[in-house]
C-alpha cells in the first residue's frame, strides 16, 4: 500500500491550546508508529509549548518543518496556500480552524471538536457566536472532509451548519497510556501531596458556565452532613468565579476543595483516589476526563447528554443535568453503594480499553486514503 505524505499543521501545540494541542500532538505520534504515512509536521518554535514536547515524537517518517506563522494571523492566509505548493502533501490536515480558508492545491482534511457557542448560545456574545459561525462556513467550504470527535459533533456540524453528511467523519479521541489504574503506593503519595480526605467525589476541567459546577455544588450541598469531600481540580478563569462563591455561600467550607491546574503526572493517582468521578457538564464535544477516569479504574456518574452517552455508554451512572436533585440522587446512590461501584469500575474499565490512540491513528488514515488524489491534477 503506497504510504501517503501528509501535512499536519502543528502549530497549535502550544501553550495556549492545551486540548487541541495534545490532540494534534497524540496523533501526530500515533500516525508516525503506524509507519503508513510520510509526516510533516508544522510548528512554530517561537510559541511556547512546555506541555507537550516535540522531541518525543521523532520518527524516521516524522519531519519537522518550522514556520513563524502564529495561528489566526493573516499571515494563513496568504503563506500557508504558497507552503502546500511547496511541500506539495498528498493531504494537508488541520487540526483546528485556524488555517487557509483559500481552497488548497491538495485535499484539506479538517478537526471539529464542538459547537458550543451554537450549542448553549447563552454563555456566549453575539459577536463571538457570529465569528465561530462565520469561520467555521469557510472552513467547511474548502475542506475535502471534516473529522468530528463524537457523533454528537458531527449531528450539530450538520444541523448548524447544513455540512454534507458525507463528508463529516467521526473519529472519536482516546485516553493516553499512562491512565490507568495506579497502585497503592502513588494513590497515597498523591493523596498526601494534595492533602486529600479518604473518601471524595471528584471534577475534572475547567470551570467555564457549560461545565454546570454551580448545580454540581448544589447537589453536593443537597447531601447534608456527608463522609466525603467534593474536590475540583483543573486549571480555573477567574471570569467565573460563581462555583466558588455558592460554595461559600452555602458554608461548605472545607468539605468543597479547589485544586487548581494539577501536573499531569498525578492525574492519574488523583482520578483514582476518587470515590466516584462526576461532571455534571451541559454539553461535551467529546468528554476526555470521564473517559481517563474510566480507563483509571473510577466509577462515573455524569450528564445525559451530548458526545458523554457515546463515550461512557452503559458504563456509567447517567443524570439529567439541569435537575439539582438528580445529581444528588445520583451522588448519594453510587456513594452509598459498593457494588454498584465495583460494576461501574468494572464496566468502565472494559468501555475504556475500546478508545486507543492507535485506533485514532488508523481511522485518520482511512480518511487521509478517502480524499487523496481527488484533486485534478492539474491543481497539484
């Protein structure tokens, strides 16, 4: 089978696209270990990138290619079409909207990962769900196909935007290797190091108005004088600040932790020093941190909604996310539960292993292999 050259545009493995970024970077390592492909990888070593390091993806079928051309700069524009004549890929593939939305001398592949700003309209401004719609009617124009990261993603790439369903193609994500269930040992290093209870439910993200930790705390709340502890860990926007302001004002003290960012080496000790993991999100492009919790050995009890019934399936504990008292239900059963909890680790153990990267790789390659050479060729 004759290995294709694919140009992965890389440049937003950087610091200021943590998500997208370790997306692009996981793949671009899965697509080189298949050895199917001949990658170029574009970067830009000017932006900072201390999560997710270039040296440890090198390959002998990897090739860096550095340009300073910093993501939605006009500069795409007008030098990303001239640098596709010049590599000339079989595929160009963009990982985000920030690329050339001129039409390529070769099949453009492109990422989709939600539309939450059409999704839950009321978080956003005008202004800001006009751009996303905006660019994201260019980018749909020019690109050979659209990749979305759940179905989810791709019915509201349709219905929002009228894409061809043909041409959107789901590949879902999957969680690195190193979440897994962890031993004893580390679960009490990590246990100490964050001074954590010994018995806790946990959260995991961001705390933007669409992850819903305002009815997340309310429920906890709602439990009364309960044995454990609700920790919240992930990086936090200070433009938000609702979460821990109810807590407060609900005089839950201690019993409600904000962590902050966490290092990314104790994420797995803490999904699994975790009683139950619980998002109460109202919408997911894909839902990650319940899939690394599942894959750590941690029960999940989350929202019934969006790309989350997909990727936790049976495997979890579902409520509906905008009934306070259905969240705490849901925390109150599977915490005063120790067999539904072991059922729950076990189902989710078994729904984790279906999601690996090199599955990722090979449905990507599938579609590098749909578009190429579907140009004329008097456009090469």
């Amino acid at each position: 089978m004759t290995r294709l050259r694919i140009v992965l545009d890389g440049r937003i493995i950087n610091d200021h696209f943590p998500g997208i970024g370790r997306y692009a970077h996981r793949l671009a390592s899965a697509l080189a270990r298949t050895g199917q492909v001949d990658l170029v990888l574009l970067h830009n070593p000017a932006l900072p990138n201390t999560r997710y390091p270039l040296d440890a993806l090198k390959s002998d079928n990897l090739t860096f290619h550095p340009i300073d051309i910093a993501p939605f700069t006009l500069a795409e524009q007008t030098r990303l079409p001239a640098l596709a004549r010049q590599l000339k890929p079989d595929v160009w593939h963009a990982p985000y909207y920030s690329m050339s939305y001129r039409r390529l001398r070769c099949p453009t592949v492109v990422t989709f990962y939600d539309t939450i700003p059409l999704s839950l309209p009321q978080f956003w401004p005008v202004h800001q769900r006009w751009i996303f719609r905006f660019t994201h009617r260019l980018v749909l124009r020019v690109a050979d196909r659209a990749i979305a990261i759940s179905d989810s993603t791709r019915r509201d790439l349709i219905r929002y935007f009228r894409a061809d369903a043909r041409r959107v193609v789901v590949t879902p994500l999957a969680a690195d290797e190193h979440f897994k269930p962890q031993p004893d040992a580390e679960i009490r290093r990590v246990r100490r190091q964050y001074q954590l209870p010994d018995r806790l439910i946990l959260y995991v993200g961001i705390n933007k108005p669409p992850k819903n930790l305002a009815r997340l705390i309310q429920a906890y709340a709602r439990l009364g004088d309960v044995d454990f502890a609700c920790v919240i860990a992930g990086a936090w926007d200070n433009r938000y600040p609702e979460a821990k302001r109810i807590a407060a004002d609900l005089g839950l003290g201690e019993r409600v932790r904000f962590l902050g960012p966490v290092a990314e080496a104790d994420l797995p000790a803490l999904y699994a020093s975790a009683d139950v993991f619980v998002t109460a999100s109202l919408y997911e492009g894909f839902g990650l941190p319940a899939l690394e919790a599942m894959a750590c050995g941690t029960p999940v009890a989350c929202s019934r909604t969006s790309s989350l019934l997909e990727v936790v399936g049976d495997a979890g504990l579902l409520f509906d996310p905008l009934d306070v008292d259905t969240i705490a239900g849901a925390i109150r059963q599977v915490m005063s539960d120790g067999q539904l909890r072991a059922d729950l680790r076990r189902r989710g153990l078994e729904r984790a292993r279906q999601f690996t990267w090199e599955r990722v790789a090979q449905q990507t390659i599938e579609v590098y292999r749909s578009v190429a050479g579907t140009r004329d060729a008097d456009e090469r």
